[in-house]
C-alpha cells in the first residue's frame, strides 16, 4: 500500500500497437490492483506527451516502445529526461537498433526489455522503477528540506553577525558578506564595534570549511567575543594582540573536542583621532591600505587560532592620513577559481588597482576579482570591509 497522501504512482505504457497496450493491461491487472498502482496507455509519442504534460506529478514511471509513427521511442524519452528528469523511463521493444537504443541509454532508462517479454521479469523490473520514484521523490524532499534549513541558518547568521549602524563622524564604514553559493550559510566572521571616543574595533575571522559546521562556530564567535571580552574594554586601551591570545585560549576550551577545526582571525582598532590604526593578525589575509591611489600592505602575520593552547601575537600600529581606505577581506575574494585550478591565487593589491573608491564599491571589487580569475563565481566565502578616512 502506499503512504496516506502519496499521489497515486501511475505507469504509462506507450506503443503503437493497441493489441501489444491491452496484453499489458490484462497482465498487469491484478498485480497493479495489488500495489495501488494505476496503469494508463498512450498509442504514440505525441499522445503520452500530452498525458505527461497534463499532470506530471501523477506520473511514476514511463515504459516506451522503440519504434513508432511521427516521433521515435529514443526520441521520446530524450524528452522526458529533459522535461520531467525524476521520471522513471523503461525501453520496451521488439527492436534493437543500436543508435537508437544507445539514445534510449543516454535518457537514462532504468532498464531494456525486450518484446515479447517474460511476464516475471517485467514486473520486477516494474517493481524496481516504482522503488526508484519513491526515493527519488523522498531525496527531493529531503533536498528541499534542507535547503529550507540552509536559507534559513543563512538569514539568521546574517542577522547575527550584521554589525550595528554605525554613525561615526569623519569615517565611511561598509561590510559585505557573500556565503558560498547553494550554502545560505558558512564560516565568516566580521564586526566593527565602538570601543569609546573616535575609536572602532574591526573583526574579520574565517572558520575552516563551509556550511552549518562553520556558521555554527561563528554563533560561538560572536556570543562570546562582545560579552566576554570586548564589552570589558570599552572606553579602555584596547590590544589587538592581547584579545587574539585571550580568543585563542577561549577557542581551544570551547572547541577542545573538535581537534581538525581552525580559525584565522584578524583584530584592529582605528583611532579617527589619532589617525591611526592598530592591527594584529592570526592567519588572515594581510589587509591594505589604499592612500592616494597607492596601496601598501599590512604585513603583520601570527599562527591561525586552534593551532596551540597558548599563543602571542605581534602588534603594529599603520599612521593614515584623510582620505585612507583600509580594505580587510577574507580569502574567499582572491581564491576565486583556484579550487578547481581554473585560476591562480589572486592579489588584492592588483584588484584594488582597477576599482576606485566610490559607489558599490565591494560590489566592483567583487566583480574585478571574478574578472580577473575568469571565474563565474567564488569557491569559497567572501567577506569585505572598508573603512575610509574623510
């Protein structure tokens, strides 16, 4: 019997031969009876078409003659496969051309039985195909579930992580986050945070891997790193270095089961008043600084987060001037193509050379990096932000 609120599971048979349909109905009679299955015949191609297209949904599998009038067996499920892929196809012939049945091949039919048939067999291989429809209807299902979970994670980790809006005078700030295609979802991590008097603390992190596992750790990231450590500092001087040691140590309890996992994390604090900023780095990209059309590189580097229990990081202080762009971005944006070695790993001091400042500017970031790799599209998450002096 079939699972209360399945659609009836109906096979289309279609021949040109009316005896050959009514042998396979009487046949089929009580072994169809049986299993709940409705059984529906079609004389051409044309006609079962018009059947399919009436309710596809109604429709478990297809068996097809080889050779008829207007438009051939192959032919046919050549466009079955096109239109409606998750249907079940079988060949069932008198015939055996082997161009013909190579086409029927390539449809994807599940299995070729040729006329006459042994009444056992086919109704095994029957059997087969409406096992194969189930699942397959089970598998979208699945497939649609889970996306509906990823899309949702996906709006809910953006909402997580989106920092607050920020008015800060004399300072434009942007923040761009673009998970990895088809995942909603995925590792990155990035805030920019108040920390007292023309003072902000911009964060960029990047858990290894993709999907839930890494959205997941930057859930952990930012439920600890404001109310454990930052809030305790605001209004105080704040160490890049010392919170990367404190964030290591945290990590490595928090994750302390979870041996294969590591984060690289970059922490920088830009003073608008004094004109500077003070960065420390463990395994991030090395951020720039655009000044005057020129970039230079923020060359500070540390081990990645999760490497060691205990780890200190080196500090360096960048003086900027009105008019600086400082662009921190994830690896995402230059490995675009790389993974399928479509591409060589990108610099961003090269992408930055073709994209002025100004409006959509992560957007035409973005779009020179996928430029210049030649990539459709990232293998990776991308994340970027930009802070311009003004």
């Amino acid at each position: 019997m079939k699972p209360q609120g399945e659609q009836p599971n109906t096979i289309l048979f279609i021949d040109d031969e009316v005896n050959i349909l009514n042998a396979l109905k009487r046949e089929l009679h009580d072994w169809a009876k049986e299993g709940d299955i409705i059984l529906q015949t079609a004389s051409s191609a044309r006609e079962g078409l018009g059947v399919v297209e009436a309710s596809p949904e109604r429709i478990a599998v297809i068996v097809s003659d080889l050779r008829m009038p207007e438009m051939k067996g192959s032919d046919f499920l050549l466009e079955v496969k096109r239109r409606w892929p998750n249907i079940v196809t079988i060949l069932l012939t008198g015939f055996s051309e082997a161009g013909e049945v190579m086409k029927a091949v390539q449809a994807g039919i599940s299995a070729y039985i040729l006329k006459p048939w042994e009444s056992g067999y086919l109704k095994a291989e029957l059997d087969k195909a409406i096992a194969t429809r189930r699942l397959r209807m089970e598998n979208d299902s699945y497939a649609r579930t889970l996306e509906e979970e990823l899309r949702w994670a996906g709006e809910m980790q953006r909402a997580l992580l989106r920092p607050a809006p920020l008015k800060a005078e004399g300072l434009e700030f942007r923040t761009s986050y673009r998970p990895l295609k088809g995942l909603y979802c995925g590792g990155d991590y990035y805030d920019v945070i108040a920390i007292g008097a023309g003072r902000f603390l911009i964060l960029v992190g990047d858990v290894a891997g993709h999907g839930l596992k890494a959205a997941f750790v930057t859930g952990i990231l930012k439920a600890i790193i404001y109310p454990e450590y930052v809030r305790n500092q605001i209004g105080k001087r704040f160490s890049p270095a010392g919170f990367l040691s404190w964030l290591n140590e945290r990590l490595n309890f928090e994750l302390r089961q979870t041996s294969d996992l590591l984060v690289s994390f970059f922490a920088g604090v830009l003073d608008r008043s004094a004109l500077t900023f003070t960065y420390s780095n463990a395994g991030q990209e090395h951020p720039f600084i655009v000044s005057k059309g020129v970039s230079r590189e923020l060359p500070v580097s540390g081990s990645a987060l999760g490497f060691a229990q205990s780890s200190m990081y080196s500090e360096r202080t960048e003086q900027l001037v009105d008019g600086d762009i400082l662009v921190i971005n994830t690896d995402g944006l230059v490995e675009a193509g790389a993974s399928k070695g479509s591409a060589p790993v990108l610099s961003l001091r090269d992408i930055l050379v073709g994209v002025p400042y100004g409006a959509e500017y992560h957007k035409r970031l973005l779009e020179r990096a996928l430029e210049m790799s030649g990539a459709q599209d990232f293998d990776d998450d991308v994340t970027i932000v930009t802070a311009r002096i003004e």
